[in-house]
C-alpha cells in the first residue's frame, strides 16, 4: 500500500512540474521503483491467494462444455445413422432417420451453444473469491467466508478509493493536458506533446484500474498511418493497447463527459468521431478512413472488426469494413487472466458506470498483449477472406476459439441464409446420389 | 447474481426431478444454470421466442418442431420441470438401467419412449400414424426450396410403400419402430452431460 501512496503523490508531482521539466519526461516512468516492487508482490500474493484457495476447499469443478458432441459434419452423421439400411440405395436416399440428424444437434444446441455464451461472463475452473464470478454458490467453510470477507474488505476499502481517485487524475489530465496541447500551433513539437499527454493519461488510468499489462513482439508495433484491429473484450481495451503508443481512435461522438473528453482529444491529434447519422453511411465511413490513413503522418487507427464485447474465450466474426480501406493492417491480440477479474463488459447486464466500478474493485486487471505482424490483402483475396485470415491469426496467438458466428447475435436475429445453406446441403444429400445412380447403375453395388 | 442458480432450486424439487428423469444432482443444476441464462423475462417460464435466440437452433430446419416439443398441449410458456421431462428423453441409457425390475414403470428415456417421441415428431395430429402429409411436411422443412413437389412427393410415396405393413397408406408407430428397428442402435439421440 505504501508504494500506490507514493505512486500518487509522484503522479501530483509530474502533472505540477510538467511544464518545467519537459525534456526529462521523454521517457515517463510509469513505474517508479516502489510500484514495480508492490506490482510484482501483489500479484504473487494474489496468484498464492487463490492457489491456496483451491487448495483448501476444492470448488467444484465447472466443465468447459456441457455436452461432449460429436464433430462429424452432416454427411458423416447421417452415414452413420444410415449404414444398416436393409433396402438398396437406388430407391431414393431418405430416410425416416434423418430427420433424427436434425433433432439431435437441436437439442444438443437447446442444451449449450456455442453462440450465447460468448455473451456472458467465463465460467472459471475455481472461485477466485470474487461474489460476481460465483455461479454455483454453496456455503463451503467458515475459513472460506472470513477470507472472503477480509477480501471484500481490501478491495471495497482499501483500493478503490486509491483507484478512483488516480482514474479521475488521469482523466481530468488528459482533457486539460490536450486542451492545452490544442493551443500549440507548431506541428513537431506538438505530435511529440500530444503523444506524451496520451501516454501519460492512459498510464495513469491504467494504474487506477491495476492494470498489469505484458506486451510481446513490440517490434510489431503499429506504425503511422497503418490500422490497428484487435479483438474487443471490453472498452478498457483501449486504455490496454494505448498505455504502450498512440493511436487515433474511432468511434461514435457522445454526448456528456464522454464528448468532452472526445472533443479535447481532436484538438491535440486528430482522431475520428462519428456522428450517429453518419455511421449507417458505411461508404462515408469507409472514405472517411482511407482519408485518414492516406495521410501518412497520422497515428494508426485502432478498430475492433467484431462491433461489440465477447467474452475473451472467443474471436467473433470480423465485419469486413475496416478490410476494405486498404493499407496495412497490424493485427493485435489481447487476452485477459480471468483470474484476477472479470474483465468482459455485458452491455445488456450493466451499464458502464456499473461496469467500471466492477473493474475498480477487482483484484486485478492483468493482460497479455500479443502485436502480430503486419498483413496486407493479398491478390485475389476479398475482404472476407481476409478479415477471417486476420481473424484466425488473432485467435491462434491468444489462445482463443476462432468462431465464425456474428457478435451481433447478441442482439438480432440470425439471418435465414444459413438454415437454407443447411437446407440445401441436405437436400443434394438426397437428390444428389439419386441422381447419379441414375445416371451410372452398373457402378450400384460399390456405392454403400 | 451469481447466486441465484441454486437458491431457487429447492432440494425437494431436485430429489423429484431426480427420481421422474434420472439425471443427476449435478446435471439438474446444471441445466438449471442453463434455464435460467435462456430465461430473459426472468418470470420462471421459457417462451418459444427465448429458444429462437439460440442460434443455432434458429438455422435448425427441425427447430420448430423441437421447440413444439417442449410445448405441452396448446400452452406458451414451459417451466423448468416439463424442461426436463423432455430432455429426460433423450440422457443415454446407463447400463445398470438395462436390468431393472421390470415391474416398474419405463424410464422416459428407453428406447421405445425416444422412438415414440422421434414418432410424434412427425405425428403432429397425434392420431398415431404418419400420414402422406404429415411426411410431406416434414420431408418440406429439411429440404427447404431445393427439391420440386413431384420429387418429393415420389420420396415420401416411396418411403411410406416400404414401411407400411397394413395397407393403410400411413405409418403407425409398430411399422416405424420397425423401419426404426433395423438401424436401432444409431438412432441414440443421446445426449452426454
């Protein structure tokens, strides 16, 4: 506790001596000496906490998957289900179980899916004595509940004032710091200005969080005038990904303390702020983007292709617009330790208040962020294909399912192309070999 | 929030689904876990409208007919109890099931109560045969707009020429288990928890 204290005050220190002291802070130490050392004790002790944890009252264990299923395709199923048919194959190839196929992997999807619980928040293998990540609660010991309750404690007392206080520092900085950048009319000294106010905020806001973020293969760092797509887990991605350079960012104009801290943002680097009215456009969108990348100076832009929160076990399908801007596109892979907290933000469940609040009275934030090398749209490759190339690259880094279905079956219907792609397959199932017995019925006895 | 599963569950409850459905006192929180995530309005009850939003039953051609199983006559709403009872038809039979006493009454899940519950997927009326339409009906909605009407039309002739035994044009459920009987140790609509 001694070295947040000090952190603090070092942190009133730097914004007070700012203006005097510019050239020292090239390199901002974001850590001091003390917040290294406590970072690297609180963590052992947290990760010793919850081992120990387990050990004392062994939780139940929550399996990943309800349901083993098989993972034969359609064909191979209805083989199966087909293989000791009595009658031959020429008098037509349905079955009265074939529709048993069908009810099968309905039920099977009524009982888990592999859709809805992207939405909502990882089940973990042990409790990490966290009340919000408890799913199956039952009383286990005395011991359990007075160790949970000094945590609730620690947490609600002890860190999240101190988190408070540091987030509001370094957001009140950063729209001071950039309104006051705004004013700079030089173009060098200003980009340089800037990026620091951004790095410093976004450090700031990251230690009020406890975030300890480990970042791999920085020579992959996005560079000026690139796109920087990553998986979204939650908006805390951002403060995540801009602790370690600067980036425009993209998105809707709010109203609100949001539009101000929006606002004050332009006016030191340029970043792009939709208006709701000019999000549907997605040509403009598109135009708007290109314009911005084209301009070689410019900071990368950071997009998350899924357009909403998943909750990190998984990479969503990516929405093919940011692939057809062109430029290079530096694929960036971020996974949460679930251990120390809940990092998923369920938009339908909380709102962002709640939601941040949460974030302050977790143990921890600790993430792994993965720069992937830069890829271009080869020759050939539409858009599509190359938002699943991205998308599969991502997803094998961070150790995630690559999952082909659409974030946005959080809130809309799933679109009826694919119970008619599943129609269709099944139907040249049963025309299909008619068809070619018809056509060859010398070659019928080597068809089963 | 997150301790909502086990405390609206009375251990009573449990003990009688246990005993009416076989699943285990772990599956049966479990699955209620996974009513409860399905059950948006929170009133206790699914809604046709809340197995729709699992996707992947949405893009099922059969998902229709499945959510209409869980469907008692003529009702829109399904709690948690009538839940099980259909899933309970389809946990796979254990092997210290197979030589009960025979006196007591058939376990949902035997094989003849899947058959008859496969039956009934076809069987809408309830009139115990599958007539020509009935097949028609179903044969329609795994095809989709693929095949013509005379195709599938002469598919579901052709079907009902070699089930049925007694000439009625239709299927009863003794000629479908025997078609079903041949292949009856693949038709396990089992699901593993």
């Amino acid at each position: 506790m001694q070295g947040q204290k000090g952190q603090v005050n070092a942190m009133l220190l730097l914004g007070v001596y700012f203006t005097l002291y510019i050239q020292s802070f090239s390199y901002i130490p974001h850590s001091t000496g003390f917040s290294i050392i406590f970072n690297v004790l609180y963590l052992k002790i947290s990760d010793y906490a919850t081992n120990s944890v387990i050990y004392l009252c062994c939780s139940s264990l929550l399996f990943p998957g309800l349901i083993q299923r098989e993972g034969g395709s359609m064909e191979q199923e209805m083989g199966e289900l087909r293989r000791y048919r009595t009658q031959s194959i020429s008098r037509g190839e349905f079955a009265l179980s074939d529709s048993f196929y069908f009810y099968r992997k309905g039920l099977e999807s009524i009982v888990d899916d592999q859709v809805t619980q992207r939405f909502s928040s990882e089940e973990l293998v042990s409790w990490n004595l966290l009340t919000r990540t408890n799913h199956n609660f039952h009383y286990i010991s005395l011991r359990l509940t007075v160790i949970w309750g000094l945590g609730v404690i620690i947490r609600y007392c002890v860190l999240f004032p101190l988190r408070i206080t540091l987030a509001i520092i370094g957001i009140s900085w950063l729209v001071i710091g950039t309104t006051l950048v705004g004013f700079l009319p030089n173009r060098r000294v200003k980009n340089w200005l800037s990026e620091l106010v951004h790095l410093m905020c976004y450090r700031i806001c990251a230690r009020g969080l406890s975030a300890t973020i480990q970042y791999h293969n920085k020579n992959n760092k996005p560079q000026k005038g690139g796109i920087c797509v990553a998986n979204h887990t939650s908006p805390i991605d951002i403060v995540i990904l801009a602790n370690d350079g600067c980036y425009a960012m993209v998105g809707q104009s709010h109203s609100g303390l949001m539009g101000v801290i929006q606002r004050s943002m332009v006016r030191s680097c340029p970043h792009v702020w939709f208006e709701r009215s000019e999000m549907r456009d997605r040509h403009a969108v598109t135009s708007r983007l290109r314009a911005h990348v084209a301009a070689k100076r410019n900071l990368p832009i950071l997009i998350f292709p899924e357009g909403t929160c998943i909750n990190n076990t998984s990479v969503m399908m990516f929405k093919k617009g940011s692939f057809e801007i062109g430029g290079t596109i530096y694929p960036v892979a971020i996974k949460y330790d679930p251990r120390f907290g809940d990092a998923f933000w369920n938009s339908a469940k909380y709102n962002m208040v709640s939601y941040l609040l949460r974030m302050m009275t977790s143990w921890a934030i600790v993430v792994n962020v993965w720069y992937l090398p830069p890829m271009t749209r080869q020759e050939g490759e539409d858009a599509t294909k190359f938002a699943n190339r991205v998308k599969s690259a991502i997803a094998h880094q961070g150790g995630l399912l690559d999952m082909a279905w659409d974030g946005s079956l959080k809130r809309d219907k799933v679109k009826e192309e694919f119970k008619e792609h599943q129609q269709k397959m099944y139907s040249s199932m049963v025309v299909g070999k008619k068809a070619r017995n018809s056509q060859e019925p010398h070659t019928e006895s080597s068809k089963s | 929030m997150g301790s909502r599963a086990s405390t609206l569950l009375r251990e009573e409850e449990i003990e009688e689904i246990k005993k009416e459905t076989g699943f285990s006192h772990s599956q049966i929180t479990r699955l209620y876990s996974r009513f409860t995530s399905l059950d948006k309005g929170e009133n206790g009850t699914l809604s046709r409208e809340d197995f729709q939003r699992i996707p992947e039953l949405a893009i099922n051609p059969l998902g229709d007919r499945i959510i209409n199983a869980f469907f008692p006559e003529g009702e829109d709403q399904v709690n948690f109890r009538g839940f099980m009872r259909t899933l309970a038809h389809f946990r796979p039979i254990e092997d210290n099931e197979k030589n009960k006493d025979p006196i007591a009454s058939e376990p949902l899940n035997s094989r003849s109560n899947k058959l008859l519950f496969a039956f009934r997927l076809y069987d809408l009326d309830r009139d115990d045969k599958i007539s020509r339409d009935e097949l028609l009906q179903v044969l329609r909605m795994m095809v989709g707009v693929n095949i013509s009407d005379e195709q599938l039309g002469s598919i579901a002739d052709r079907t009902i020429q070699e089930a049925d035994q007694n000439g009625d044009n239709s299927i009863s459920f003794n000629e479908f288990i025997k078609v079903g009987n041949v292949y009856i140790l693949y038709i396990d609509i089992d699901i593993d928890i």
